[in-house]
C-alpha cells in the first residue's frame, strides 16, 4: 500500500510567465510514452506480478522502491504542467471571450476539457494507454526493458529541456534528469548482477553529461544522483545489495536512504473564474464553512 504526504519532491518557480505551448511539450513528459506514467505503471505492474520476490528481494524491493519515486514524479511533471498554463486567462464576462487568448494554443484539451491543469496525454493530445506496459514476468528481460525505458525517457526529457526555457518547465526537467539518471544506473547494476554484463559501461545515454544542464548540474553538486530512497520506513533495505560501489559517471560513493527525501508544499493554486473553478463563490464558501463547523460541532 502507500503513504502519501501533502508534500512534493522540489520547489518550482512560480513566475508570471504563463506558455501554453511549453505546458503541451511538458505533457510528453508526463503521458507520452516514454513519460512519468510509463515508468510508473510499468515498475507498478511488474512489482504487482513479481514472481520468486523472496528468493529475488533485492531485485523486488529495486522495483518496489522505484515505483514509489515514480509517482511523485508524475505528481511533480503535473505541477510543472500547471505552473506553466498558470494566467494564460484571465476573468471577462463570457460575451467578451475570456479563453480567446488561448484558441490557437497547440494544445486546447487543458483548456476545454480541464480547468488549465495538467492532463493524461503525450504533447500531441493523444491520451496516455496501458499498451505502454510491459511486464514480461521474466526478470532479466524486465530489468532490460526498464533500462531502455529510463534511457528513452531521458532523451525526452533533454529535448524538452531544449524546447523550452520557461523556469517551471527546466527547474522540473533538470531535477529529474537527475532521478531518471539514478534509475537508469540502479536497472544497470541490477542487471550486471543478474548477468555478470557490466551496462553501466553503457551510460549515459544519450552521452551528453547532466552537468551540461544548468538545472540538473545544481543537483548533482549536492550528489543527488547518487542517493537511492527505500520510499518506505523499514521495507525495501535490501536494495543496498545492488545500490553500491561508485557512481559510473563521476566515481562518487553511492548510497541507499531508508526512508523519502525532504518535500516542500504543494503550491496553491489560485480560482479560474473563467474556467469555473472551483466555481464557489465567497457567499459559498462562508455557508460550507457553516455547515462544516455545524457538523463538527465546532463552537465560534
């Protein structure tokens, strides 16, 4: 089962900057298929159908573990989507078209369908599919498979990154060029031990350093990408059996938290009066605070 927090991985700027069209490639990141949901439904499946976990616990709890960090990236990804579309509109009467800024936006599903929020699609619009899952049941060809799948997902990433310099967009990506990079090199190792074949000779793929990306660089100073969280308060420790040794990149020691990494708060997100969200004016609120109060017998 899983815990959750009011919390998110990292800060993201919140400018006055609104990019519909950054928002539309950030999307990719999120429901395309190389995207955050991919990675997390593949490691959530095959961590669901894992076979032999007891006699193959580190390799189960190196999934495990994984796809606990992987929601809090979908999680994240999506608040880069939002800050990005924050003050696209602003409030009109609906005679004096509030949305027509946004009519020729590469994107209007977050327009019409939604309130400006992130949605599950690639940048094209296309909805994300559970075809994007695979979940062989063989161990060795599942590690395989998800080192490919971290390395497409960083050249994704990169090529956003590239796309668009908005701060909430390249503050989200850089980060997790970073965690995708630590993943990629966990499936490696994973693999070596599994086969005896030394992939990490393989990375990075693509070959361009993280340290080339401003907004990646500042976390690898801190050694992010050598830190690989259980996601859990005492399960999971056997991770430790893979996560080892020394980064391939830059020779730094890796090692295993037990435990999350420290969040920072979810970022309010202000009224859409012209997408009628929340759609509770201030008479409506003052009478659902009433009622709560009421029915918690809470006393002025």
């Amino acid at each position: 089962m899983f815990k959750r927090m009011d919390e998110i991985m990292i800060e993201i700027p919140d400018v006055e900057k609104p990019d519909p069209n950054a928002a539309a490639a950030v999307q990719e990141l999120l429901g395309g298929k190389f995207g955050e949901m991919s990675t997390l439904n593949n490691y959530l499946y095959q961590s669901f159908n894992f076979r032999s976990k007891d006699k193959l616990k580190p390799f189960y709890d190196l999934v495990m573990s994984i796809t606990a960090e992987e929601l809090g990236h979908v999680e994240l990804v999506s608040h880069a989507v939002n800050k990005c579309l924050r003050g696209s509109t602003a409030y009109k009467q609906p005679d004096a078209t509030p949305l027509d800024a946004v009519k020729d936006a590469r994107l209007s599903y977050h327009f019409l369908a939604g309130a400006q929020g992130a949605m599950p699609f690639d940048s094209m619009g296309n909805p994300w599919t559970g075809a994007n899952v695979f979940n062989s049941g063989n161990l060795v060809e599942d590690l395989l498979h998800n080192f490919f799948l971290e390395c497409g997902a960083r050249t994704h990433k990169m090529k956003v990154y590239e796309m668009t310099d908005h701060p909430a967009a390249r503050a989200v990506v850089g980060f997790l060029l970073v965690r995708g990079g630590v993943h990629v090199v966990a499936y490696a190792k994973a693999l070596e031990i599994a086969t005896g074949v030394n992939v990490t000779k393989l990375v990075p793929i693509p070959s361009l350093s993280n340290k080339s990306f401003t907004e990646a660089a500042k976390y690898e100073e801190k050694g992010v990408h050598t830190k690989l969280y259980t996601w859990s308060d005492k399960d999971f420790s056997s991770i430790d059996q893979i996560w080892k040794g020394t980064h391939p990149e830059d020779g730094l020691p890796l090692e295993v938290i037990q435990g999350v990494p420290e969040g920072v708060p979810i970022p309010e997100a202000p009224e859409s009066k012209e997408e009628f969200a929340p759609g509770i004016s201030a008479e409506e609120f003052k009478e659902i605070a009433k009622r709560l109060k009421m029915a918690g017998n809470i006393k002025d």
